[in-house]
C-alpha cells in the first residue's frame, strides 16, 4: 500500500470551499504517479522510449465532500497485473475517514495510441507491491 499526502487548495475548490468533483480526479492522479515513481516507473523515460499508460475505465466513488485546507491521503495499492492492463484501487480520506474510493483499469499505449502488452519487469515491478 503506497501513501501520498495532497492539501485541499482554494484553486481545487468551488465558491462554498467544497472539492469540485473533477479535481478528485487529479488528486487520484497525482497519487497514482507518485506510486508509480516509488516502484522506479517514471513517465519521462516511458515517453522517451514512445510508451505512456493511459487510463482506460475508471470508477469512482465519492463518499463525503473534502474542504478548502483539509489535509487529504491516499492509498494506493495494486489489485491487478497481467500482461494488458493493470487495476488500481485507490481510497482517499481525511483523518482516517473514506471520502472517496476509486478503481482505475489502466493500459500502455505506444507512441501511435496503439495498446501494448506490458513487458514483464512491469509487471513484475506492479505485481510485487
């Protein structure tokens, strides 16, 4: 299970203060790039090689509402490795409380939006966290 620390900033809010539904998106992103980086999978050297993962079905679940100021984690953790794709389940809270929950299916596409098998350090590297 990988942990990633996000603070809820005026710009992420609507006038009420409240997390607008889209920006939790980005928060799940910016987690699941931070997990990735930990296992040594960086989106530059993926780029450069012309592979990126693509997001290819998300669900989400939103629980409570975040605020402007709250301090936001989360967890990240592998549910799911083969050859094609990758699932992600992914919970973010506040204080130990589940806000949101979200389950990401993920792909890796070639430089011509093509999809790709994984290769199989990936998958070692996904599968052993």
């Amino acid at each position: 299970m990988f942990h990633f620390a996000i603070r809820v900033y005026w710009e992420d809010t609507d006038a009420g203060g409240i997390v607008f539904y889209a920006n939790y998106l980005k928060f799940f992103e910016r987690a699941r790039t931070e997990y990735l980086r930990a296992h040594g999978i960086h989106h530059a050297e993926m780029a450069r090689d012309g592979l990126a993962f693509a997001v290819r079905e998300m669900t989400i679940s939103y629980d409570k509402a975040a605020h402007i100021d709250d301090l936001l984690e989360v967890e990240t953790r592998m549910a799911e490795a083969t050859a094609a794709r990758f699932v992600l389940e992914q919970v973010m809270s506040r204080d130990g409380e589940t806000i949101t929950r979200a389950r990401v299916v993920a792909v890796l596409m070639n430089d011509r939006g093509r999809p790709v098998r994984l290769p199989k350090e990936l998958v070692a590297l996904l599968s052993g966290s």
